[in-house]
C-alpha cells in the first residue's frame, strides 16, 4: 500500500517540471540571445582596434605615406575580411567602413599619423537598454611617425 502512495505521488509531481521548464523557457532563451549579440560586439570592437593599429603603423613608417588613406584602406580591408556585413566590401568611402589617414602633430611636437576607423554592423536582435540592434564602432589610433 505504501509503494501505491510513492508511485501515485511521484506520477503527479513529474508534470511539474515540464510546466518549469515551459515557464523558464523564454528566460533562457533570452540570456543566450544576449550571450551570443555580446559576442559579436565584441568580436567586432576587437577586430576594428586591431585593424586601426596595423593602418597606423603602416601610416607611421614615414611622412610620405603618413596620410595615406588607401594604402590604410587596403591593411584594414585584410583584417577585418572575417566580420560580418564585410564580403563584397572593397573601399573605405562609405558604410559600412569608413577610413581616414590624416598627418597630425603628435603630443610631444614630433609627426604623427591619425587614423580613424568606423565599422556598421549588421541588425542583431534588440534587447531594450542595451543592444537597440545596428552596431556601429568607431576607433581612433594616433601614432608618432618614424623619422
């Protein structure tokens, strides 16, 4: 008689957690949604500051290509070949990559080169108040040219 209770009990609580399961679902899903939006910018942010440093240190090898905005085009173009919304990309006017080489005087009064880098990503999912969607990275990298 007693095994009876068990087993009835246990065939009554077992619907529970398919009824758990069905309540957590969205919250779950809605944390991995953000996990993976998280991980793209931040790919992305990566990715754009490391091309703006390979363009500044080919801008930097000397004044004659300190403002050398396509010759920076062509360096950040092969680092950020992997990035979404990137294929069939092939100059730096306008979205989603834009490039800028300018000469600049540097903080200590020597040359330098300054090399601005702005990336639009593709629309990822929106989540209110923090990702509203359309990525846009902007990174700026200003380095002393070699005499």
């Amino acid at each position: 008689m007693r095994d009876s209770r068990i087993l009835r009990r246990s065939r009554r609580e077992s619907g529970t957690s398919v009824i758990e399961l069905s309540l957590m679902f969205p919250w779950i899903f809605f944390l991995f949604v953000g996990a993976f939006d998280m991980g793209f910018y931040t790919y992305s942010l990566i990715s754009v500051e490391n091309a703006a440093r390979v363009a500044a240190e080919y801008t930097s090898k000397s004044s004659t290509v300190a403002a050398d905005s396509a010759g920076a085009c062509t360096r950040i173009l092969a680092e950020l070949a992997m990035l979404p919304n990137m294929s069939g990309v092939n100059n730096c006017d306008s979205s989603p990559l834009t490039v800028q080489a300018t000469s600049v005087t540097g903080p200590d009064g020597n040359p330098a080169t300054n090399v601005s880098v702005t990336y639009s990503g593709n629309n990822l999912v929106p989540i209110p108040g923090l990702l509203m969607g359309k990525l846009n990275v902007t990174r700026t990298v200003q380095m002393r040219v070699r005499p």
